[in-house]
C-alpha cells in the first residue's frame, strides 16, 4: 500500500528513510542537477576581458582596412554600411575624430562575420611574403652574376628557357664594367628587371 508520499509502506527504504531524511536528499538531487547545468550543459559565458580582446582585434582589422585604398577595398567583401565607414574615417583628418570612427568601425564589424575579412588579409600577407621572397632572390641572382658566377647563367638559363643567353651576358657585363668603375647602379638595374621579366614569364606560362 502506498504512504502519502508514493512510497509503499513495506519498502525498506521507508523503514531506513526518515521523513527529513528524503528531504536532505531530494535538495541534493536538486543542487547535483543545477551545478550540471551550469557546468556542463550551459553555453560557456565570455569573461569581459575576453568581450574586451575580441573587440581591440576588430578594431586592429578595422584599422587595417582604413590603410587600403578605395581600389583595393573593392577586392573585399563586406557590408555597405562597414564600407562606407571606413571610406569616412579615411577623410577625417582630426585624431580624435577618426579614433572615435575607428571604435564605431569595431562596433560595426562586431554585427558582422569578419571571417571573410580575416582571410582576404591573410591572402594579401602571404602574397605580400612571396613577393618580398621573389625580389630578394632577383636580388641573390644578380649580385651574383656580377661577382662572377658564371654557372648562375647556365642555371638561369635552364630555368627560364625564353631566357635570351646573349643579352644576359650583356648585361652581366656591363653591370661588372659599371661596377669597376664605380659608376650608378644603371646597368645593374637593368639586369634587374631583365631577371624579373624572365622570372614573370615563367610564371605566367
């Protein structure tokens, strides 16, 4: 026969359990359920300092964005409202003012995705690091074919087929002829970009 409380009379569990008892332990089952959900099964809450570095990056990218030129913006998708704020900060000229600018700019971002941002800089930075890479190993290639190292011709040579072998040796040697006499970089200049004009070629093959 069940008690008032849904348990059966006869059950141990009434003989063992006192009335305060079932008490204490339901009010444990209810603190074990809570500190569940607030550990495990609530959505993780963001500190302010982390409110706050989310919102210093946007503004870092915001200002970014504000360096570009209007030609190089268009090759960026974002919202028309972020573009004109950005094309404004880019004409006021008052410091605070555009600080203040650059602030509303990481509030705009912050109702956007800046993901597509992120990663069209992130494309611009890695071409930015291959170009630096290619010039300076224009650079490596003609200091060496003026210092004299004849196999850097063979080398460049079957590297870029399209290379003309005569007018690089011409202008290797007028690079080492003006060198000698310590005249300005022309001729070295020149054998520069003969070096990125075949290199560009190659590349575009």
């Amino acid at each position: 026969m069940l008690n008032q409380k849904g348990f059966n009379d006869t059950h141990p569990f009434c003989s063992l359990w006192s009335d305060e008892a079932i008490k204490l332990f339901g009010e444990a089952l209810s603190f074990a359920a809570l500190w569940l959900y607030n550990n495990l099964m609530e959505p993780e809450r963001k500190s302010r300092s982390q409110i706050k570095r989310e919102t210093q990056a946007l503004q870092k990218l915001g200002e970014r964005l504000v360096e570009l030129s209007p030609e190089q913006l268009e090759t960026i998708d974002m919202p028309d409202t972020l573009r004109e704020a950005v094309l404004f900060a880019q004409r006021i000229t008052s410091r605070e003012a555009r600080r203040r600018q650059l602030q509303y700019i990481g509030t705009v971002m912050r109702r956007t995705n800046p993901e597509t941002i992120r990663q069209a800089f992130e494309n611009r930075d890695h071409q930015s690091r291959e170009t630096t890479q290619a010039l300076h190993q224009l650079e490596q290639w003609r200091e060496g074919l003026i210092q004299g190292h004849e196999t850097l011709i063979d080398y460049l040579c079957q590297r870029f087929p399209h290379t003309d072998r005569q007018r690089l040796r011409q202008l290797v040697r007028n690079a080492r002829k003006e060198q000698s006499q310590e005249k300005p970089p022309k001729a070295a200049r020149q054998l520069f970009r003969y070096l990125r004009e075949i290199s560009s070629e190659n590349h575009t093959q």
